[in-house]
C-alpha cells in the first residue's frame, strides 16, 4: 500500500509536510487534505488563498474552495465566501450532503455559519493596503487591474487506496463582486477517481475554465498514460488550441497523482510545487514548460524555497 499527496505552489509546503505525516500514520485521504489546506488558508503570507487573500474591486475577499472523494464522487463547493476562516471546511462538509452541495455567496455563508465554522473578518491590513495602493495605481495609468490567481491545490492518496482532491483560492485581485473562476468548479479545478487518480489546476480561472483539464488529465490516466504523460497532452494541447482560437493563453499549471501515487505536472509558466510520497520526504519542484509538449522538473534549490510562494 502506497500513500502520496501533491500540491501546488511552495505555499503548500507547511500543509503538505503536517498532511504527509498523518498518511504515513494511517490517516484518510479527507483529513490529511483538509488539513493540508487549511495551514495555507490560516498564514497571512499569502494573498491569493484565505486569510490575508486579495480583495475583489470593493475591497472585499471573496472565497472560492471545493473538495472531492474519489471513492463516491462526492463533490461540495463554496464560490464567493465570506468571512469564513476555513473555505476548504465548508466545502468537505458540503459534500456530504445529499443536495444543496454547491453554495455560493450569502447561501455559501449562511451554510458555514449553520455549521459552526469559524468566522472572521478575511481582509487583513496589509491586504487592504495593497488594495488601496492598486485603486491609486489604477487612477493613473491604464495597467490591468487584475493580478494574482494562485490557488492552492491538493491532490492525496491514503494507504486505504482513497483518494480526494481539493481546492481553495481568494480569485483575481480585483475581481468584479461574485465573480468566480475554475477552482471550485468540478472537471476545471479539479477532479478525482480514486480507481485512477486526481488532478487540481491554478492559474488563469478564465482560460482554466474553458477546458475541463482536470477531468481531462484523469481520463488521460484512466486510458494508460502516465501521469506526466497526461498532463504533458491535457495542458499543452490546450494552450496551442487557444493560442490558435484566441492569440493567447492564460497561465496555466496542472497536477496530478494516480492510484500508485506516481506524479505529473504541465506548465505554461514558472511553477513551484511540491510532493511528498513513501519514497520521498516533502520536495519542492519547479516545472518549466520545455521543448515540444513536455515538461522541465527540477528540485528547487533551498534559495528558490526562501524565495518563492
Ligand atoms: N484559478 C483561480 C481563479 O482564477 O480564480
């Protein structure tokens, strides 16, 4: 029996070190998800998930999670949260329920506070400092108002041979007021059988969302492929598509593990991630997108963990 988790960004490092530990000690791919999630909600440090994650346009953060069981395909969804400490809870309480798994705005609130979650105010100063600075830069110049979409993913296999997936991301900065981007959608953001495996995407919400790549990496797997190999397929076939439909393509960086707890990822941008499996303590990786439809891996140096998010 083989244990693994892999996650997204250096953020996830924390998370995913405290979430190895408990599959090592037997605990079920749910908890050690959750519980690896809620470390990267919980730190201020970073801006694009949870507490200390930017605002929308009015100043408010808004939260977009989900969480899936691969055993039975239970899915639940919170979009546009506020003021709940722990999107990813919310969403793993979600999929439990019969109906109603998908919440959003006031609904996704009301339902946390039903449940007992902990409530508290998600703007911290330093966010609403960044906010206010980016309305003074957006007065004088016509710079992009829209920034930072960097959700943490978390794909995980336990030693029962259950898998799930989940995500949670505070969206664009500046985003318009319920807007909401791939990571709680299923197929999109994330998805995962636990008879094949799992994949979770971070990146531009609005090019994600056009592609179902997660769902698509799965499938990939389900027919044979390695993991690599799926992502490998799944993401830059899909960047050359909307290259050739659009001009361009948004940042794009897909996971993924299968029932073995082997690993891959596809890139269209500099991405850290990090894995940690039977055979390998907690690593940080950083993929580049490399010649052709493949992939460049490298462990990050200890300078690249200090630095990057
Ligand atoms: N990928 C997160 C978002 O665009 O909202």
């Amino acid at each position: 029996m083989k244990w693994g988790i892999i996650a997204t960004w250096r953020m996830a490092l924390e998370g995913v070190s405290q979430a190895a530990k408990e599959l090592e000690q037997g605990v079920n791919a749910g908890d050690a998800l959750e519980h690896a999630i809620r470390v990267v909600e919980d730190n201020p440090r970073y801006r694009s998930v949870g507490y200390g994650g930017l605002p929308n346009e009015h100043g408010i953060v808004e939260l977009d999670a989900a969480f899936m069981d691969g055993d039975h395909f239970d899915i639940g969804a919170v979009a546009a949260i506020q003021d709940v400490k722990n999107p990813i809870s919310a969403a793993r309480k979600l999929s439990s329920n019969q109906f109603n798994r998908f919440l959003v705005g006031q609904g996704a609130t009301a339902f946390a506070q039903k449940a007992g979650l902990e409530r508290i105010n998600m703007l911290t100063d330093e966010a609403r400092t960044i906010w206010q600075k980016r309305l003074e830069e957006m007065k004088n110049s016509d710079l992009s108002p829209y920034d930072g979409h960097d959700t943490v993913g978390v794909v995980c296999l336990d030693l029962m041979e259950s898998m799930t997936a989940g995500t949670s991301s505070s969206g664009l900065f500046m985003k318009k007021s319920g807007r909401v981007g791939d990571s709680p959608l299923s197929g999109s953001g994330f998805y995962v059988d636990s008879e094949i495996g799992g994949a979770t995407a971070t990146g531009l919400g609005e090019d994600l969302l056009k592609g179902c790549l997660c769902y698509e990496i799965v499938r990939l797997m389900g027919e044979g492929m390695t993991p690599q190999e799926a992502a490998d397929r799944a993401v830059y076939r899909f960047h050359d598509k909307l290259v050739r439909k659009k001009g361009k393509a948004g940042a794009m960086s897909l996971i993924c593990m299968n029932k073995h707890g082997e690993w891959g990822v596809a890139t269209n941008v500099e991405f850290p991630f990090v894995v940690a499996t039977e055979e390998e303590g907690p690593t940080v990786y950083i993929a580049n997108k490399g010649a052709g439809h493949s992939t460049m891996i490298e462990r990050a140096t200890r300078e690249q963990i200090e630095k990057c998010e």
